[in-house]
C-alpha cells in the first residue's frame, strides 16, 4: 500500500514524476500511515539541530556503510536498519537533506540496491524547506520497530565496478567532479578533505558535467528543458545511451543517476561509487590529465 | 605527551566523551556545537586574520592568539555545519589558557580518542585533526616570529 504521488504539474513533464515530492505535499502529507521520511545528511549532527516533525535519521557513513569492507552493508543489516526506523517493505519513504539532496540521493540510491520500490525525494531538500519558513524540530527521533524482509542487494542493474568500467569503453561516462578535479588540477573537490587517491585527472572520454548543474536556484531540480540542455544536447547522451557516473566516492554521481533515471528517463544508468577514490590509486587503468574527455583508450 | 597525560581540561573532555554510550556522544557534541562563542568584536571585522582549514568539509575559519605565553584559539563555522563547530568548540575550550608547550605536546592524534569515530565516523574526524594541526602550527609560526 503506497501513499498517493504528487500530482503536481511542475513534476509531470519528467520521465517518473512520483519519484519527487514538494515541500507543499510533505507538509499536507506528514503524518499519513505508510509515509516515512528519511533525513540523510552530510553533516551528521545537523538532524539533531532540528528536522522535520516525525522524520527519521538514516547516515550514510555509519548506518549504509559496512564498517568493515568498502561496500554497503547487506541485506541482513538493511533489515535490522529500516525495520529500526519503522520502514516495511511497502512504506512510502520520502528522502531529504542538506547540500541539494546530495545525500539524500545517495541514500535513495543504496535503497534501490535493495529493491526498495517506494522511495521518493523531496525536491529542494532542507534548503527549500527553511527557504518556505517550515517548522523543524528537535524531538528526539522515535519510530516503532517493524519486520523489514531480508533482501539481498542486486547490484548489477545500477551500480558499476572497477572492471565493469574497463569493459563499458566506447559507452558514455559522465564524471560529475567540479572541473578541476576533472582536469587533474586536484584529487578533492575544493574545500573537501583529501580522500587518497594517488593520481589527478579523469576516465578517459568521460565528460565533465558537474553534479550541481542539475540543481535550480531554489535547490530543487532543473526543467526538463534545461536538463535536456545540459545531458543530451552539452554532454551528447541519446536515447538508449547505457551510462555510467562516477565521481570521488559515489555520492554526487547518486545525485546524477537519479537525474538521469528518474527525470529524463534513461535506462540502465549505472553508478561507479568507486569512483575516483578507486580509480586514481588503481594500477594499470588509463588516465587523462585536462579539460578535454580524451580518446577512448586501448587497453593494455 | 601520551595521551594519558593530557592538560586537565582536554582529559575531562575526553572523559566526558568515553563515559557516554555511543549515541550519547552525538549530543554532547552538539551541545559544543552550539556552545562555539562568537568570534571577540576584534576578530569579527578582520576575516584576513582566520585562516579556512581547508580539510573540513565545511568552511571553518581559526585564528591563534599568544597572550603572556598561554593560547587562546578562535573559530568560526556555519550554523549549517555543527560537527565541525562541535570539533572547533571542543578545542577552543580544551586549549584555552594553556601553555605554548603544553598545547604543541597535545599527540595529533588527540581526536581519534574521544570516541568519536564510531558515533561519526573516522573520515569525518578527520576534520578535527586537521584544525588541531593548523592551531599548532599557527603557535609554532607565532612563537618564531
């Protein structure tokens, strides 16, 4: 059982409307049986600074993270975290965040790992919704314990690794770093802290189109018309495109993929959450160093 | 300096920290957080005095003072961005008033103790031992000139 969609005309116009919804709609919708929202933020104190009334808080580093391996915890975990945060199996769930949703998308996307079917963003993020003077509080977070089914993360339809990037040459990449992490210039973005990777630069042939390009003054998304501007007529991905994005840890490239998927509609768009932190210390994978994309390389 | 013998008012922080559940210890941080003074009036008009540390994930600007030989540290950091005022918060109040030697004997790892890796991660903590590093060296600089 699913909440109603957002019916809004301003979301008609994208591939899958009922994966966004407005501030105005969370709102009037809060409270409604089946609707959990999810706090997800970069900052890992700023839901206890105050969020939405009833809103969980799910982080990615230390609740969607194996704190063990580099991957996302499994479907056992997965289900011990929703079922904790009061989520089923058919709960709407309805993610927001600091930074545009940067993280929130992010989250959205390892709960499609999981298969999780309902799960919407709120457009504009916390940005939006203090711009609008909307309430936070500070309650301390409270849901009841529900049984969330075990689930085993499927990985191959969205998220890519190293190898499956070797083997994707010739395919459009999109490397969403900000240009001069792109050009090699630096290995974090500007004002980040170094994440270790040993060498500067990008895959090659990937086009840089910067995570953020997709976001309106307002912090919500772009038009439709404006991001077809920006991926099929700047970037040249066409219709039956398979994509893969990456960035430095996966996080802003989740951003990418749910504009790819969700707003425009491609399909099989993969996220290469290794990314550049796996990429730039990698032995033996090619390089470009740059402004430009380079040409699509032969491998050794 | 191990870090068994640390300055009285940096252990009892620590203490704080260790003697709360994991959790808990997202709180207390917070309560730094919000507890962050406001940079003094001299400071507020002079933003080429703060030098950013450039390894937080959010801006956060510090500014060192010797005055007779003990250290006063000063930050400022977005609302929007409390872990890292809480990180600021917690050594303004933890170095203030020590000595120059006592503060550049503080291990660099200092951070990495305070419980805080589990309830925010090990990455983000990071943040904290680069501020520390940067109040070092700004004393280091100051007590050369």
């Amino acid at each position: 059982m699913t909440v109603e969609t957002d019916s809004s005309t301003r979301f008609a116009e994208f591939a899958h409307p009922e994966r966004l919804v407005s501030t105005e709609w969370l709102a009037e919708h809060l409270g409604t049986p089946g609707l959990v929202v999810v706090e997800s933020d970069e900052d890992v104190l700023l839901y206890e600074t105050g969020h939405i009334a009833g809103s969980v808080k799910i982080d990615w580093h230390t609740d969607l993270n194996d704190p063990v391996e580099r991957d996302y915890i499994d479907g056992v975990a997965f289900a011990k975290l929703l079922g904790s945060k009061g989520i089923g199996r058919d709960t709407t769930v309805v993610i927001y965040g600091d930074k545009n949703n940067w993280w929130a998308a992010y989250a959205l996307w390892v709960f499609t790992l999981f298969g999780h079917e309902d799960v919407r963003l709120l457009d504009g993020g916390r940005a939006k919704w203090e711009a609008e003077g909307r309430a936070y509080t500070t309650d301390r977070e409270s849901a009841p314990t529900v049984d969330y089914p075990v689930v085993e993360r499927d990985d191959a339809a969205i998220r890519a690794y190293k190898d499956d990037v070797l083997a994707h040459f010739g395919n459009p990449l999109v490397d969403v770093r900000s240009p001069e992490e792109f050009s090699g210039e630096r290995t974090t973005a500007p004002a980040y802290p170094e994440e270790g990777a040993l060498r500067a630069g990008h895959i090659p042939s990937a086009q840089n189109v910067p995570w953020s390009k997709a976001v309106a003054e307002d912090g919500g998304f772009k038009s439709l018309t404006e991001l077809n501007g920006i991926y099929r007529d700047g970037a040249g991905l066409k219709d039956g495109d398979d994509v893969i994005a990456y960035c430095r840890i996966g996080e802003r490239s989740s951003h990418t993929w749910f504009v790819l998927t969700h707003l425009l509609g491609f399909e099989g768009v993969r996220n290469y959450d290794g990314s550049w932190t796996e990429w730039g210390s990698a032995v033996r994978v090619p390089i470009v160093r740059g402004a430009e994309p380079g040409a699509v390389p032969t491998l050794k | 300096m191990t870090i068994e013998e640390l300055p009285g008012q940096l252990a009892e922080i620590r203490e704080d920290f260790l003697a709360l559940e994991v959790r808990e210890r997202l709180q207390l941080l917070l309560e730094f957080s919000n507890e962050l003074p406001e940079l003094p009036e001299r400071y507020r008009d002079h933003p080429d005095l703060l030098e950013r540390v450039e390894e937080c994930q959010s801006p956060v600007f510090i500014f060192v003072e010797i005055d007779d030989g003990l250290v006063h540290l000063y930050a400022t950091a977005p609302r929007e961005a409390p872990t890292t005022r809480g990180f600021a918060s917690i050594l303004a109040q933890g170095l203030d008033g020590l000595t120059v030697e006592a503060v550049l004997g503080i291990p660099d790892d200092f951070p990495q103790g305070l419980g805080l890796t589990e309830a925010v991660s090990p990455l983000r903590v990071r943040g904290m031992t680069a501020l520390l590093a940067r109040a070092k060296r700004q004393i280091r600089e100051k007590v050369a000139a």
